[in-house]
C-alpha cells in the first residue's frame, strides 16, 4: 500500500501499501473495565478506526511510525491559519505540511491533546491504495502515554489503563528524536537491529530493511533477493521496492523464517509481521508485550500476476499490469474495472483480500473485468510459492 517514511530525525515515519490491522486484548489484571474496544482486520491490512472530529465521525489510520498526526487537506477550511510547516521526508523523496492548532480529536474517550499541533497532507494515494476511506493519521503524538494492545484472534485494538500479565515476553521501546518507537530484533550471523514499530506499514511482508544492510545481508547469504518487486506508494509519489527474504529474525524469543523483507531507507516492521502476535505496545513505561496469535506460524505472501489495483470513486481499477506478466498474458489491461475476484464482489470487498486473491498460491485467479462496454470473464495464472518453512520459537 502506500507509506510515510520520515527519516531519524524527523517526525513522521511511515504509512505503508505494501505499506496493514491487529490490536486487542491480551492478559490483564485490573483496569479492565475502563478498556475500550475497536475494530480492526488481522490479515496484516491498514489499521482504521473511527475519530471524532468536531462531532464528526471521520476514518483515520493508526500509525506509531508517525510522530504527529496527519490530516488530509480537505480539512484545511477547518483550521484557519497555519502557524508554521514541516518537511515529512519518505521514501520517495520529501513532502512539506503546513502546521495548524489540532481541533477536538477523539477516539472514543480519547482526547488528541498536544503542543505541536498537526500538519496538513494530500491522503487522496493513501486513499486509492489501500481502499479506505481514509481523512487522517493518528501518529504517537496521539499513542504516547497510553497502552494499547492489537489481538488479531479477536479482531480487536484495544486502549487499556492496566499492565499486562508477566506470561507476556516483554521487550523494551526507545524512540528517535522525533518520537517515533523501536524495538531490537536479533538477526542471528549479523547481531541486533533496530526496528522502528511502524503499524501504518501494511501489506503481505514483514516489513522493511535499511539500505547499507540490506546489501549486507544478502553478501552474508543471510537474505536472499527475489525477483520480484513491490509498489510503495507514499504522501510524495510511488516508487518500486526490492524484496528478499531473510533466512531467520528472532524478537523477544520468537523467531520465524524466510520473512519478507523489503529494502527501504530505514528498517522496520509493519503489520504483516505484527499480526503474528498479540501484542501491546506500553507507550507509558515504554515496553512491548507479545505473546503468540492464531496466526504465528503464517508465511509471507508474494503478489503475483503481475495486476495491480486501486480503488478509484468506489471503483476498483486496474492501475498497472507487468509487461509479459500472468495477468498481460490472460488479458488484462491498465484501466479496466475490476467486478470480482474469485468469489469476491470487488464493490464490496477490501483490496487487502482481493490482492490477497492474487498471492503465490499453486492454480489460477478468476478475474471479472469491465473494459468499456465489455464484461470480460478472465483467467490468470498465479505462480507456484517457493518453500516455505514454519516458524519456530
């Protein structure tokens, strides 16, 4: 999907196409009944919750890779004068906002209340990438101080007061100058690494390695390219990424294999990998709680095919096709509208499950099309996936 990517010093880091939606409960003690509760997806999709705004409801991606929060420009009417900018550096180059005192923001009991105030971006990519509705980001300027907990096997965000159960591995979170989290993962044959906690990255990887050890790994035969590349879109353009996967990542204990990675300007993890556990993130004393998900064991996926889509006026459209790709092969074409995939109403269906559709799996994709006056009923090929093994502890 698409991604902010701010660089260490600055403010905002990202917002991932790919950029994915796991929160929940785990084990607490007592607080409990002051939790409160919200939905979200556990297939590693963008996490969307409900803001207020000024009495309105509006949708807003929770991102802990973003230092301050984001509002779109169509709420610049809204906020009178700026009173300064900020240059938001991504992956595809930088993109300057104009600051504005932040109007009465809450996420259910939960009120934004900061000094900084909150810059004005362009989200309409945010928007065609993921396929939500998507007016806002809540960045950490939002997060700091609070405890909140995604439980992909409840389908649960959950804001909780209390502390968490010691059965929980517990790990520590420190932050950059501009307040964004991260947390040390182990690469074993290359040592620790600092991972940034970036739950705005969503997608079918794990999440993100920096240049310089990117390259490194993979001359230590400890990550190993693929062919295949993935489309990063962020608030300054779209860029292709290179993907690999690394042999093994261990955090807090838990250890998997053959994770996807792909090489970007700093490292971090999305929530391809987050889904994997249940995982509360104590932004007041500054640790991270994991234990185990219903879906520990799940492989990355590949996109595949070689069709690209993006959900357009509530249509969802077909942006791209590979050259000599599966899908070029089976007929597709850049602008036609996609109906179904498989089974699924694309009308009605998340792009996250329709990409999810068209991942490394053995057999063929059905794709229904509308080119003009046509309904054209195709069939593409997807690739077989390589081996895969099941993670370990």
């Amino acid at each position: 999907m698409c991604y902010s990517n701010a660089r260490r010093m600055g403010p905002c880091r990202s917002l991932f196409l790919a950029l994915c939606l796991l929160v929940g409960l785990a084990h607490f003690g007592t607080g409990r009944e002051n939790a409160e509760e919200f939905d979200i997806a556990n297939d590693g999709d963008m996490i969307v919750l409900p803001v207020n705004i000024e009495g309105q409801n509006y949708e807003f991606a929770l991102d802990t890779g973003c230092g301050i929060t984001v509002y779109d420009t169509s709420f610049r009417p809204l906020l009178g004068t700026p009173h300064g900018d900020l240059l938001v550096t991504t992956p595809n180059g930088r993109v300057r906002g104009e600051v504005f005192t932040a109007p009465v923001t809450r996420l259910g009991s939960h009120r934004l209340a900061n000094n900084r105030g909150v810059v004005i971006l362009d989200l309409s990519t945010i928007r065609r990438v993921s396929g939500h509705e998507v007016y806002g980001v809540l960045g950490m300027d939002f997060l700091r101080g609070r405890i909140v907990t995604l439980n992909p096997d409840r389908r649960k965000l959950t804001i909780v007061e209390s502390a968490v159960d010691a059965a929980a591995r517990k790990i520590p979170i420190h932050y950059d100058n501009g307040g964004v989290p991260f947390v040390d993962a182990e690469i074993p044959g290359f040592g620790p690494r600092a991972f940034q906690i970036d739950t705005g990255m969503f997608g079918f990887s794990s999440g993100n390695i920096d240049h310089s050890a990117f390259h490194e790994l993979m001359d230590r035969n400890l990550l190993m390219a693929k062919g295949s590349s993935t489309l990063a879109s962020t608030f300054s353009g779209s860029s292709r990424l290179k993907t690999g996967g690394l042999k093994t990542m261990s955090l807090g204990g838990y250890s998997h294999t053959n994770l996807r990675f792909r090489e970007a300007r700093s490292s971090a993890l999305g929530m391809g990998y987050w889904r994997r556990f249940v995982a509360t993130f104590d932004f007041r004393e500054n640790f991270l709680y994991l234990e185990r998900s219903k879906h520990f064991p799940s492989p990355d996926r590949d996109l595949v095919g070689g069709l690209h889509i993006l959900r357009i006026d509530g249509h969802v459209v077909v942006a791209s096709v590979d050259q000599g790709s599966a899908a070029a092969e089976g007929g597709v074409q850049a602008g036609d509208v996609v109906l179904a995939v498989d089974n699924h109403d694309a009308a009605k269906t998340r792009l996250h499950v329709l990409r999810l559709a068209m991942t490394d799996r053995d057999g063929f994709v059905n794709v229904v099309i509308q080119r003009s006056e046509q309904v054209l009923e195709l069939r593409i090929r997807l690739e077989s996936p390589e081996e895969q093994r099941a993670p370990e502890e």
